[in-house]
C-alpha cells in the first residue's frame, strides 16, 4: 500500500484531509492582524487565504471552499457575524471562529455558527491548538 493511501477501516474522506491541504480564510482589517496570522501559520500545511473587508471575504466564500474561516467582529464595511452566517449557508457543516477585541456577551453568538469566540490579543498556542482541533 502506498504512504498517503487508506488505512484499515479509514475512508476516502479522511485520506483527503490527510494529504491535502486545509483551506482556511482569514478575514480581517488590520494590518499587523494579517503579519501575525502569516506568522501564526508559517510553517503549517495549510493553505491561507486572506481578506481585508467583509466584501472581499463574502466574494471569496461564494467562489471558493473554505475549511475553516477566522474572521474580526468589527470592519469597516459590516460586521464578521455576516460573513459567519454566510459560510453556513455555503458550507454545511462550516466552522468560523471570531476574533474580537470586544467579546460579546455569553449567547449572543449562538445563531451565528461560531465555533468559538477568541479575544484580542491572541495567545498564539491556544489559537494554533483551537485551529487545529476546527480543523480535525
């Protein structure tokens, strides 16, 4: 058998997550965010894809499919919450995690399929080891 081929028991679904990289989108207005995401994920076996405006994020989860997306609350044109709903609609199954340097209060997140809710600033393992298990 091959290395990367199924193991006993496995099927073809988990030997796709195994050798193909998972596509994340991260979706945030600020600069120094989007350096320290780049260096979050320097070195990881996934492929990133970045957006600076709601906008860009909606456009880019219409055309394309994302594992996973990370998204700020607070943009100057909307709000992370939508880009959120619309992976779901999108994705069955989508998992998002919101960034934010205001956290919402306990709930209010709930009808937004938000996997979960990280404050700024980022504790780089805890955001690597929350990614990883979204991602699992």
């Amino acid at each position: 058998m091959k290395a990367g081929g199924p193991k006993k028991g496995e099927g073809i679904l988990c030997v796709l997550r195994r050798i193909m990289p998972r596509k994340i989108l991260i979706a945030d207005d600020d600069p120094a965010m989007l350096n320290a995401y780049a260096g979050l994920f320097s070195g990881k076996d996934y492929e990133i894809t970045y957006a600076e405006s709601v906008a860009a994020a909606a456009a880019l989860i219409r055309k394309n499919h994302y594992d996973l997306l990370v998204t700020d609350l607070m943009f100057p044109d909307g709000l992370g919450t939508e880009l959120t709903r619309l992976f779901a609609e999108r994705s069955a199954g989508a998992k998002s995690l919101l960034v934010t340097g205001s956290p919402p209060e306990p709930g209010a997140l709930d009808h937004y399929a938000v996997l979960e809710c990280l404050p700024k600033p980022l504790e780089p393992e805890k955001f690597i080891k929350t990614v990883d298990k979204a991602l699992a």
